[in-house]
C-alpha cells in the first residue's frame, strides 16, 4: 500500500489554521483524495485534549515551567503519532495537522529561549522520522493575529503574552521557514478569501510535483 502523505499548518494565533486546514481538506477531495484524517495539537487523543486544556488554562497563581510545558506538548505529540498519525500514514491515508513539531521551534524554542538543540533531541528521539511532506506556514503580524484571536473568544494563557513575545515567535518561524524547501509560507495578513486561493493554487503546484 503507498503509504498517505502528512500536511501540516502552522503559524501564530490568529493566523486562521483552523480554516486552512479545512481549505486543504477541500482541495484533497477535489483530487479524488478520501481517505484523509484531520488533527489538531495538542489534542485529537485523550491525552492530548487533557494535556492542551492543562497548557491553556493553568493557574496563573503557579507559572508553568518553560521546559515543562515543552515536555507537555511533547507528550501529547508523541502520544498522537504513535496512535494516530502513524498508523493513518501506514495504511494509506492523508494526515492534516493543525500545528506539529515546527510550533516547538517557534514558541518554546523562539518565545521562551529554550535552545532549538535540545529541542532537535526530543525530535530525534521520539518522533522517528515522521516529518512533514508539506508544511504552510500562515505569516500574520502579531498585533494583527492578536486581534482577530481575541474577537473569537477571550484570549488563553499563552495569547495573553506580549507582543514581543509572538515578534519573536514570528521571527523564528520565518527564519527555519527561509531554510527549508518543504515549507511554503502563505501571506495571511490578507483577506480571506485571498488566503483561500493562495493555500489552493500552491496546493495544486504541489500535488501537480508529487
């Protein structure tokens, strides 16, 4: 069996993931692509949507650790490949992730200056190879991210932080992104429907070469 191709978007808050994820799933049907699972981080597992509501929410009367919250993301990662992502791929089906291994870089590596090497361990370590066949990454200025996040909702602990903390995260994500081929950055400072045809038309390309 051809084993299924693994998608994944990223991008800061705000950035509009959850409809690009749906634009692609779209897009992949249009192809005569079916068989396609949908996943978000952390979630999609048991202990994933534990995991994500403890990051989200935590007392702020006791700061969650940088490096504790790292491993808690990688937990639920681990935990969603293994059972999930993994065996989809095995047999033949398409995986779309709402964030994965690049959002690690960005926040806990850019946003909290932990040091990407020790980072690159635990990716070495646990998540055996199963990397991205295709990653968008979603640019959007903070302030302008920021506020389309807080028009949805009211904003969680992590969307609570300070410009500067996404300017780095932002930052950092631009320069992987300027390094690797599978990465295609879409401008989604723009409006939506702009973004929509930007997400399909390099799909196409995409799926066109592969």
């Amino acid at each position: 069996m051809i084993k299924g191709k693994f998608i994944v978007l990223e991008g800061i808050e705000g950035s509009g993931k959850t409809l690009a994820c749906q634009i692609v799933l779209k897009t992949l049907k249009k192809h005569n692509i079916k068989n396609i699972k949908l996943v978000k981080e952390p979630g999609s597992t048991y202990l994933g949507e534990k995991i994500r509501k403890i990051i989200k929410n935590y007392n702020n009367k006791q700061n969650l650790n940088n490096s504790a919250e790292l491993l808690l993301f990688y937990a639920a990662r681990i935990q969603l490949v293994e059972s999930i992502i993994k065996p989809a791929l095995n047999k033949g089906i398409w995986v779309i992730s709402d964030r994965y291994q690049l959002s690690s870089f960005a926040y806990q590596g850019g946003g909290y200056n932990i040091p990407l090497k020790k980072i690159k361990i635990l990716k070495t370590m646990f998540l055996k190879k199963i990397d991205p066949d295709l990653t968008f990454y979603l640019d959007v200025f903070p302030k302008v991210g920021l506020k389309r996040a807080s028009r949805r909702s009211s904003l969680d602990r992590i969307e609570k932080n300070s410009i500067n903390f996404f300017n780095k995260i932002r930052n950092t994500y631009l320069n992987i992104i300027s390094k690797e081929k599978k990465i295609i950055k879409i401008n989604a400072n723009q409006k939506k429907d702009l973004v929509k045809k930007s997400i399909k038309n390099e799909l196409y390309i995409w799926l066109k070469s592969n």
